[in-house]
C-alpha cells in the first residue's frame, strides 16, 4: 500500500460560506479580518476530518493583493493571523504541518496580467520572507503559466523548506496550462528548478485524470487538489471581480469526489486534497477510503 498526503480542502470558500457575508475582491482575507476566530476553525475541521496539512490562508495576502482595498499597510500583521490560526489549529489537533500558500498575482487564473518571472520574484519575496520561519513547507497554488510557476520558484526555493507546485489547468482540457501553453511545456522548469512536487489544483475533477498522466514522466512526487465549480466563467476573470460570479456543482459530493480522487492514487498520485468548494466532509470521506485498501496517511 501507499504512504499518501492528505492536505485540507477549500479554505477561503469554507471561510466565505461560514462568515456569511457578501463576499468582496478581497475574498477570505476579508472573512479573516472581519471573523478572526474563524479560520482557526476551519483549519481544525480539517485536522479532525483526516488532514494532516493546514493550508495558511495567505493565498491573496499579497502586497498586490491588499492594495487594492488600501490594506498594504497590513501585509504582515495579515499574513501572521494566517499563519498562527493554522498553527493554533495544529496545536489543538496534537500534529499536522503547516503549508504556506503563495497564490497567483494580480488575480487568479490571469497569467496573462501577471508580471514577468523575475519581476514577480521580488513581489513573492516579502510574503516568502514572513512565511519561512513559521512554516513546514511552502505551496504555489493555481499558477497557470510556465512563466507565472517560474516567478514563484524563484522566490520560493532556497530556504531550506520543501516547495510544492500546484498549477491549474483548463476545466475542460487537463493537458493544457490555462494559459494554453500545454502541460508538458513545464518539463525544462521544473527540471531547472527542482521544487519538490508537483501539483493539479483548482480544476474540474474531471480533468485531473489526463494532466496526471503527464505529471507522471516529470519524476516528481505529484497528486491533485481539484475544486467543485461548474467552471471559470468570464465574468470571474475581472481584477475585482467576486466569488458570487462562480457556481457551485451539486453533482460533486464526498462520495463522488472520493471516487474520482481513487482514480488519481490508481495513477500514482501521493498528495490528496481538496480546492474551492471542496470541504471537510469531503476530506473525512476521502480519508476514509483511503485507509480501506490500507493507504497510510502521512
């Protein structure tokens, strides 16, 4: 049998959906302001329900990010109320490691707006900077492009931390980037840089299948995190735009999510989890099937 990650689910839509509040472009950092309690919260769901990864909540605690509402200010005391919620969560679990999240520029699924690799390195590097000491790994979600993934290794690597990549491809084609540069085209990156996985995340389930078979011949650990949206429509594709332009599938239940997720460990994926839309029950369920055939979950 195999050792399998269990990461957690979605944070910053189980944080939306528990706040309750009209969500706003600057998504759960808002509910993390507004609610401080809450993310810690959600963080020990996800221990109980079988994770053994606490995602930060700092996917959009970026300098870019917060200046758009004027909150660039706070850049740091935000990013340290991620990280402790996830740490006190920990604590209060008895074990688990921390990942902290590095999330796209500018906006995500837009490759096409972010700054260029090197540029995009230096505005990685504050957050990098408050991350590495209180972390166990960090983890580049939803990059879209080469050059975009290439900006946050980068900044990334070099810290004597194991760094994860995750990057998203289209819902309806799992060999394409959503950039529409193909998967495969990561290859020469990735063996540059040698991060020390190599993820799917924020996807239609249906389309990880494909795109796993290609991380397959990149000789990386690999795995998925896929989310429960119908699709990314255009509307969400604006700068300001709000997660209310996005709808969820009533059709991705634990049980289904499961089944599919089976299918990606059938591939030799190792690292598990769940993105937007994908929440504890999710993670119980998939925790729960893995240990029937004996997976260990590490």
């Amino acid at each position: 049998m195999t050792d399998i990650t269990l990461l957690d689910g979605s944070i910053g839509q189980e944080m939306i959906k528990r706040a309750g509040d009209r969500p706003t472009p600057l998504w759960s950092t808002q509910a993390m302001i507004d609610h401080p309690k809450l993310t810690a919260m959600v963080h020990l769901d996800y221990f109980a329900a079988g994770a053994t990864i606490a995602s930060t909540n700092t996917y959009a605690v970026l300098p870019d990010r917060l200046a758009l509402a004027g909150l660039e200010s706070r850049f740091e005391d935000l990013a340290d109320l991620a990280v402790m919620a996830a740490r006190r969560a920990r604590a209060a679990h008895g074990s688990g490691r921390i990942a902290g999240v590095l999330g796209p520029l500018k906006g995500s699924y837009r490759p096409d707006i972010c700054p260029p690799a090197a540029e995009a390195a230096g505005l990685y590097a504050p957050l990098v900077a408050r991350l590495v000491p209180q972390v166990d790994l960090l983890l580049a979600e939803t990059m879209c492009s080469v050059d975009q993934a290439d900006g946050v290794l980068r900044a990334a690597l070099g810290h004597d931390l194991p760094v994860w990549l995750a990057v998203s491809v289209m819902d309806d084609d799992g060999t394409r980037l959503r950039s529409g540069e193909p998967l495969a085209a990561l290859g020469d990156l990735l063996a540059q840089r040698r991060p020390d996985a190599v993820l799917i995340n924020c996807t239609r389930p249906e389309a990880v299948a494909p795109a796993l078979d290609i991380l397959r011949g990149f000789d990386l650990p690999f795995g998925a995190y896929a989310n429960g949206f119908t699709r990314i429509d255009t509307g969400f594709l604006e700068v300001t735009a709000t997660v209310d332009a996005l709808s969820a599938r009533a059709d991705i239940g634990p049980e289904r999510y499961a089944e599919i997720a089976m299918g990606w460990v059938a591939q030799g994926a190792t690292i598990l989890g769940g993105c937007c839309e994908i929440g504890p029950a999710h993670i119980a369920e998939l925790a729960r099937r893995l240990r029937e055939p004996g997976h260990v979950i590490s």
